[in-house]
C-alpha cells in the first residue's frame, strides 16, 4: 500500500468527531491484534497515546519494517492524533534492538515536545497490551479493564499508518505480512486483504517442504491452519493476519497446536504435579492480576466444585501462551482450559467477575522471558533470519474477502453476484449502532461469489 499524502497535506484542524467517522468509514481496526474496531477506541478520554512497535512475537517482522521505512509518517500522524484527542502525550515503543529504526524515528521526533521513544527490552510479551502500558507509563490496567480506564489509547503501527490513511479518506484494503519458516527467501510484504496466502508463499520463492503446516500469526498466539487449506487456496490473509509461519507437520509447535482438547486433559490429569511455574511466570499474574493457572488444572483434574474463583479467572487469561509453549515442562495447557471454560461460562451468561486494581508484584522484572530463550525453546532457532520489508507490486487473480475479520458481529454484503466493483468500494457493512467495521473490495473486479463467510472477487 501506497499512503498518498505528504505532510503538507495533512489535515491539521481535523476535529475528534470527524476523525473518528473517517477512521470508521476506512473499516479501520487493530492490525497487529484482535482487531478491534478502531473508531470506539478514539472515542474515549485520554492523556496518552501509545504506539505500540514491540512486536514481540518471534520471527514477525511487519513493525520494525514499518518503523524504518515510514518513521517520518508515523511520527507526524501520531503527532496529529495526540493533537486531535488532546492527549498530553504521545508515545512509540520500539525494542532497544531496532538501531536503524530508532535513528530514522529520533531524527523525525527532534523538535516535537509531546513526542517521545521508549526503548523496550527484548522479552516476551512486552507487546502485550497491558504490558506494554506498564513498561512505558508504570501504570497497570484494572482487571477486566482496557486502556481506556487510565486515560490511555494503544494503537499499533500499521493501524496508526491506517488511521492517517482514513484522514485522506483510503481504506483499509492492504495489510502486511511476514512469511517466513520453511520458505526459501523469508520476508515481509503488503498483501491485498483476502489474497490466497498460497500466493504469499509463492512470493517467498515457495516452500522448502512438501509436507507443512501454517500458522497466521505468531508461534505463540497464532492460529494453526491445515496446509490443505492454504495449498487450495480457501486459507486467506485478514486485515489482522501479520505472519505466515511455514512450519512441518512434526514441528513441535504444530503437533501441540494440534492436540485436541481430551488429549491436553488427558496429559494434565496424569502429568500436572503443580509446580506452578505456569502461575510463576505468567505475564497477568505478574502484573497483580489474580490468575494462577495451576490452580485450574488442579479444580479441573479433581473436579473441584466449591473453588468457583479457579474457573472465573478464565476471564483474565491474555491467551499469550507462556503457561503452555514455555513454562510447563510437560506442555500442559492451562490456556487450552482456561479458552474451553471462559467459553463455557459465557454460554451461560457469566461475566467476569474480577475487577480490582492490580499492584505488580515485586518480581515482575526479573520474570520477563529473554526472545532469544523463547526462540530456543520452541524449536525457532533454524528460522530467526531477516525477512525484510519489500516492495513487491502484484495482485491476485482472486481475493477471498472475510466479512468478519474484527471484534464484533460480520458485516453484511452489500454487493451482489456479478457486480463489478473498484478497489476501495464498500462491500459489507455491519448492522447499524452494532459493534463491527466496514469491509472494501481489496483489487478491482467482478463479485463471483458470496456466501455466510467470505465474498470472492474475481480481479479484472
């Protein structure tokens, strides 16, 4: 994606309530998480704005890429934005590793009170949302609560990018993608949304295996997808897909992934001798959030009725995977449990009952997981090579665009069979007053198909 506009052409007396309608009118949402829509997040009260580069998940490389690249961009977008929320201050967290990227953002933040690095450590998660507040302004977030709570907004980079792109009233019709693993020339590129990840892949000079499996995402929170899928071409990119892992389907990482979830209550009833180095090094607990993920394999493992808080604390899981990938020495997964019960208890109506401020506790720093350990111990050594940002102009035959790939209910199409539309065109929307984001045609084309999930654009 091309940001067409310049820093002379900015729109510097932009009030919040136009910002926020051309945020949401882009179908803006967080590119580098769940995807929440990004319009609700602008609407609230803040004295900070935080934008979050970390990128700690290991082998992705789209921040760092876009930090280098599009430093001066970002500085003036983000200085535009704590102007429009009339926030006090405006913050860019990088890793103290990223040299390259910190020089081009020093020489464009030189000059700008407001504006200010954190330099981060290199440990997981510190791209944590909640984490990441407590490392900039040593603040912590109520539990069950969101940034918003303590006068503070995170956005990541490229949702940053696609809110200054909003203002000149572009969509979000691209998004960027590491592909890196068992690929033969690792790197980083931006896709139209709804591109066939087999053509991402094809673009990293194909797979150096037959037999694989793709996690989107990262190792740790990514989502496994059955290499037929992607193979076929039914496997495609989202506005929030930021990494392609090409993985075998004997990588340890894949085969745990794979587990259903009687067998990972199997190993648990047999193999869970509370040591509680889940509870010891997970990042929520850490930050004073009452949450000790052994005590949910023990209420689970002994059927224990009359410990309900074992259950609810489901609901302060952050799902970053430290319990299972690297704490437990029998990969146990108090994560599995904790997604299976949390997803259980809001079938029946339960809300997460835990709601008080969290005090970190006192060995919160010298519990953060080094990168380079973390890498080692999920078998990623082999594949933490540069996958560098690259401008690659191409675009495929066909996208499949999801109608939800956010927070909050699908959007509905609005488009039918045989319609031809442009690149930027509104498709779907969400039902009116409904949390959700708007959907554009990513290429330029004839609408082939639509159905409950997806519509398909066949390109020109």
């Amino acid at each position: 994606m091309v940001w067409k506009w310049e820093r002379g052409l900015l729109p510097v007396n932009m009030d919040r309530e136009t910002l926020i309608a051309k945020v949401k009118a882009a179908g803006v949402v967080g590119a580098g998480g769940a995807g929440f829509p990004t319009h609700v997040k602008l609407e609230g009260e803040v004295d900070t704005v935080i934008v979050n580069g970390a990128e700690c998940e290991p082998l992705l490389a789209v921040d760092v890429g876009l930090l280098e690249s599009q430093a001066e961009i970002l500085v003036v977008a983000l200085g535009q934005l704590v102007k429009i929320l009339e926030a006090k201050a405006g913050v860019i967290a990088i890793k103290a590793k990223h040299q390259t990227a910190i020089i081009n953002l020093q020489k464009a933040i030189a000059g700008r009170a407001s504006l200010s690095l954190k330099l981060l450590r290199d440990v997981y998660p510190v791209g944590d949302e909640q984490v990441l507040i407590y490392e900039v302004l040593r603040r912590t977030v109520p539990e069950g609560g969101i940034p918003l709570h303590i006068r503070c907004v995170v956005v990541n980079v490229e949702t940053l990018l696609n809110i200054a792109a909003a203002c000149a009233d572009q969509p979000v019709v691209t998004t960027y993608v590491t592909i890196t693993g068992e690929v033969r020339q690792p790197l980083t590129l931006g896709a139209p949304v709804g591109t066939p990840m087999v053509s991402l892949l094809d673009l990293a000079q194909g797979t150096t295996i037959s037999d694989y499996q793709v996690i989107e995402g990262g190792p740790m929170t990514g989502k496994l997808l059955p290499g037929e899928a992607v193979k076929t071409g039914k496997a495609t990119v989202k506005k929030t897909t930021k990494g392609l892992i090409v993985l075998s389907e004997n990588h340890w990482l894949t085969r745990q992934a794979s587990l259903g979830l009687g067998s990972i209550l199997q190993r648990a009833q047999s193999a869970c001798c509370q040591c509680r180095l889940c509870t010891d090094l997970c990042p929520r607990h850490l930050l004073g959030h009452n949450i000790n993920p052994h005590l949910v394999l023990n209420a689970v493992n002994h059927g224990q009725v009359n410990n309900p808080e074992a259950y609810t604390q489901s609901f302060l899981c952050s799902d970053c995977g430290v319990c299972e990938l690297y704490a437990c020495p029998a990969g146990l997964s108090p994560r599995r449990m904790y997604q299976a019960i949390k997803a259980e208890l809001t079938i029946h109506g339960q809300k997460n009952p835990h709601r008080k401020l969290a005090v970190p506790r006192a060995f919160w720093a010298g519990r953060q997981i080094p990168a380079s350990k973390l890498i080692s111990r999920l078998g990623l050594a082999k594949y933490n090579q540069a996958a560098p940002l690259t401008k690659v102009a191409f675009s495929p035959r066909q996208v499949v665009v999801p109608l939800k790939q956010h927070i909050g209910v699908p959007a509905i199409p609005k488009v039918q069979v045989g319609d031809m539309v442009k690149v930027g065109q509104v498709i779907a929307s969400p039902p009116q007053d409904v949390l959700g984001a708007l959907v554009h045609a990513s290429i330029a084309g004839r609408v082939r198909e639509i159905d409950k999930e997806a519509i398909i654009i066949a390109g020109e």
